[in-house]
C-alpha cells in the first residue's frame, strides 16, 4: 500500500499516546506530518510509519492504552518504537482478535488502566 496521512481518529490516538509518554519530548511530535501504512493484520488497524532507513526493528513500546470498540471488546493501542528510538508502528489489537470496527471518537475513550480490569 501507499503511505498516506494519518486520519484524524488516528491522530487523536497517537496525541493522546504520545501526550500520555514519560519522556516529555514525545509530546512536541507533529503527527501531522507523519506518513503510515495500513498493515496486513486481518482488519485489527496496525500502523507502519514511513522511513527512508531500511531493515527497522522493534525496540520498545512508547506509550500503551485502550479503548471499547462498538461491540465492546477492548482494543489496546500502542506506539512502538525502533531500535534508533524513532516512531515505528501503532499497533491496535482487539484482546480477542476480531477485526476493528471503529477507533475513539474522543481523547476520554482511551484509558491507560488495565483493560481487563486486573
């Protein structure tokens, strides 16, 4: 697929996560100007940011939180960094590995709580 901008719900979750980051530099990310890819991950929503560098890898989560999809199963959200610290993916997984069916509306729908109420 061809990289594209973020919507405007997908800005809204990388704000909130970024905004929600220990590291305060985090917080004056313009995601804006960010350019994703959609990824082949059976409907559940994964982001790739777009590099000129090649061979990426995972090397930490940044920032994690969750919200209730329509049929109120939680979805967890995460941006993961690479192995350089820059922005690599966000990752959305359904906690029951159906396919997303929408994305938060408002910064209040993402919680940072433990979606399984442990």
């Amino acid at each position: 697929m061809s990289p594209r901008s973020l919507f405007p719900s997908e800005v809204l979750i990388m704000r909130t996560l970024l905004d929600h980051a220990y590291e305060p530099k985090w917080k004056a990310v313009d995601v804006s100007s960010l350019r994703v890819s959609d990824m082949n991950d059976g409907g559940m929503g994964s982001l790739s940011f777009e590099t000129t560098k090649p061979d990426r890898m995972f090397g930490r989560t940044l920032s994690e939180g969750w919200f209730k999809d329509d049929d109120g199963v939680p979805c967890v959200v995460a941006i993961l960094l690479d192995k350089e610290d820059e922005i690599f993916e966000l990752d959305s997984v359904k906690v029951d590995s159906s396919p997303r069916r929408r994305l938060p509306e408002s910064e209040a729908e993402i919680r940072f709580d433990n979606p399984h109420g442990d």
